[in-house]
C-alpha cells in the first residue's frame, strides 16, 4: 500500500473514531469519514489480544492487500479494527466480507 494512503496521525484516527458512520461485522469494525482528497485513505488496527507481533502484522497485510486488489474508490477516510475471528477465517471469505461492508451491503 503506497505511504499516501496511510492515515497515521492519532488525532486524525481518534477524529474519525468519533464522528464516522460505523459498520460492525463478524471480522471487522469499520469507521468512515468522507474524505477531500480524490482518492481513500485507510488506517488498519489490530489490537495486542489477537496474537503475537508477527500475527497481528501478517493480519494487516492481508487486509492491505484486499483493498489494493479491489481499487474500492469512494473518496473517503476509513478506520478499520480487525477482529479476533479473523484467524480462523480464509482469505476469499476475508475479501468477499470486507469489499462488502465497505460498499455498504449487508
């Protein structure tokens, strides 16, 4: 994922935290704020309970990847928290859930 995608300031996370439309699903909470840039920018978190260094990084790269395949372009800032069922779910059900909730289906 290019550097000019990444949000990565605190209080441009926390903002969004607060005044973004939220989405819930099994593996994934999702924040979103429009965004006056012509393209999306993503901050992807993992919390410390999901497992060591190298699984939390291994589980921000899979989801790093899904939205780099899927050039998704809503003009928009999203804040993505991954789940603990994450491990136990397979790439194709990860991609198929994440593209849909951020489009908005359910």
């Amino acid at each position: 994922m290019n550097k000019k995608y990444i949000i990565k300031e605190n209080y441009e996370i926390e903002s969004i935290i607060k005044t973004g439309k939220k989405s819930v699903s099994k593996y994934f909470i999702i924040y979103n704020v429009d965004n006056s840039l012509p393209y999306n920018m993503y901050c992807v978190s993992v919390s410390k309970k999901i497992g060591n260094a190298v699984t939390r990084n291994k589980q921000k790269r899979k989801v790093k990847d899904i939205l780099m395949k899927n050039n998704i372009d809503f003009k928009k800032k999203y804040v993505i928290i991954i789940r603990k069922e994450v491990l136990n779910a397979s790439y194709n059900e990860l991609c198929e859930v994440l593209i849909r909730q951020i489009k908005g289906e359910k």
